[in-house]
C-alpha cells in the first residue's frame, strides 16, 4: 500500500470521527424554551417595523430550521418500524445512562441509522479515492457500515458503565448522611429530601426522581423498585430490599441504615483491595512493550553505535 493511500485512510477516518460527532451532537433534542412571555413581548416591542412570518423563519438558528425537524421526521418514520419490545429496551438503557441529551429511543434508532449510512458511504467514497479492489471496497465499506450502526451503542454503554461506577462510589457517603438524618429523628422521605438538597450527584438526582414519583401518588415499594431498576447496581438493589423489608415488617428504618452503612463501606474496601491486587498484573504489559523497551535503548543504544563505529559489530554478527 502506497504512503498516499495511507495518508488517505488516515485523513478518512479523522473525517469520519468527526462525522459522527457532529451526528451526535446534531440529534440531541434542542433545549428547552426557557424565555419567559414578558421577554417576548419585550423583544417585539423593540422592533421597528413588523416582522414577517419568512423573517421570523429566518431568524432561527439552521438546527431549528433543518437539523432537528429532519431528524424528528426520520425518528418517526424509523419508529413506525421497530417492533415495541425493541422500543422499551431502548428506553430502559437511556433511562440506565440518565437519558443523555434528552434522547428519546426513536432518537437513538436515528442517530444508529445516520451513522450507519453516513459512515458507509463516506468510506466507500474514500476506498473509489484510494482506488483499491472492488473485494476491499466491499469489505472496508461493509465493515465500517456496521461499525456505524453499533457506535451509537457502544457510546450508550459507556454512559451507563459510567454511571453506575460513580453510584458505587456515592452510595457510602450518601448512606451516612441519610443514616445521620434518620437517626436524628427525620422520617425516611425528610432524609432523602436533606440528601437531594445536600449532594447534586447521580445517586441524589435517583433520589430526587424518587421524591418526585411518591409526590404524585406511587407509593414508597413502587417508588423504590423503579429506583432500583433506573440504576441496576448490585448494592442499590440490595440497599432497596432492605428499605422495602424494612418498610412491611415495621422494622426500625434508623438501624437499617446504620447497617446497610456499614456493609457497603466494608464492600468499597473490597473493591479497593481487589484493585490493587490487581494493578501488577495490569501494570505488566506497558512495562514490558513500552517501559523496558525504552530502558534497553537508553543504556544499550550508545554500546551499540561504539561497536558500530569501531567495526566490531561486523566480526560479531
């Protein structure tokens, strides 16, 4: 392969990052309208002359104009055909990452579906460039065709890996805190509500839609439960049964706490342990392909370029 056809994959596939960064970015839902009527009114007000419906068109951002009506039309339209099932999986994983930009599922099916042939064609017009065999176009295209289609899910899945890792750092301290507020007196919901107010986190914002869920009726099993369902962390779930057995046996929910407190530090010293047991054995493979590599040239590089010059290297090779 020439130095050419090189540069030209290399450059085609800085193109395509950015491609599917820009999709990413581009299907987010747009924000919210957050400017109040006296503003408007306000804002017309100032204006010399009447404004057009064309001008009033015009003004909006091209997002609002071509961007976000396209892809809500393309959201319906790949919606009407995915089966249901497929429609709440996809739910419950945006509901488990958070529901990152405001994304609905007909959303992420578009933004599956961009990428896919956006990546696709993209890469099939830099392999007609590189002028390779029709066999590599067809693989390369194929290949990076569904690398397009399953990026939007790896994407999702780190959001929901990191999620539910900052919820397992989270909960100790925030289980001592809702201990403590029990413990002086509160009832469990005025806890949840000192933690909410007191810590601005993922574990306090699964709190406050919780607060939120009760506050319009469900009751506190229901509540819970779905909490629990939102995070799909093995402590949260185990801390929620104990709250909900707690709750029917009439058992003291301040001692509950306390113990289910205890339990999930002794958990994050575990998982300290079992990491650092762990750190050489992962600390080995950059020492031996990028640490001692380096070492080697640094105390053998100048021996070798003296044999060189003294022409001993030939007698011993």
């Amino acid at each position: 392969m020439s130095t050419t056809t090189i540069l030209l994959l290399l450059g085609g596939a800085l193109l395509l990052i950015g491609v599917v960064i820009a999709v990413v970015i581009a299907v987010r839902k747009r924000p919210e309208e957050t400017t109040s009527i006296e503003d408007r009114l306000a804002e017309y007000s100032e204006r010399d002359a009447p404004v057009t419906l064309e001008e009033l068109e015009l003004s909006a951002s091209f997002a609002d104009r071509v961007i976000y009506p396209t892809i809500d039309a393309l959201s319906k339209f790949v919606s009407q055909f995915t089966p249901e099932k497929v429609m709440e999986n996809i739910q419950h994983k945006l509901e488990l990452a958070e529901n990152p930009g405001n994304l609905t599922p007909a959303n992420f099916l578009a933004i599956r579906f961009v990428a896919m042939f956006v990546l696709g064609g993209l890469i099939f017009v830099l392999m007609i460039i590189a002028k390779l065999p029709v066999s590599r176009r067809i693989l390369f295209t194929v290949v990076v065709t569904a690398l397009g289609y399953f990026l939007p899910v790896i994407w999702l899945g780190s959001k929901i890996r990191h999620r539910q890792g900052e919820i397992v750092k989270q909960l100790p301290d925030t289980l001592d805190l809702l201990t403590i507020c029990v413990e002086a007196g509160l009832g469990f919901d005025q806890g949840v509500q000192k933690v909410v107010e007191k810590q601005d986190n993922e574990l306090g914002r699964s709190f406050n839609r919780y607060l939120q869920e009760v506050r319009l009726g469900k009751p506190r099993r229901e509540g819970l439960q779905n909490m629990s369902n939102r995070a799909e962390v093995p402590d949260v779930t185990s801390f929620i049964a104990a709250i909900i057995q707690a709750d029917q046996l009439g058992v003291s929910m301040a001692k509950i706490l306390r113990i289910q407190s205890d339990q999930m530090r002794i958990r994050r010293r575990q998982r300290a342990e079992q990491k650092a047991h762990q750190a050489p054995i992962k600390m080995l493979f950059p020492m031996v392909f990028l640490i001692f590599p380096s070492i080697f040239i640094i105390l053998l590089g100048p021996a070798i370029l003296l044999l060189m010059e003294s022409g001993t290297m030939g007698t011993i090779f």
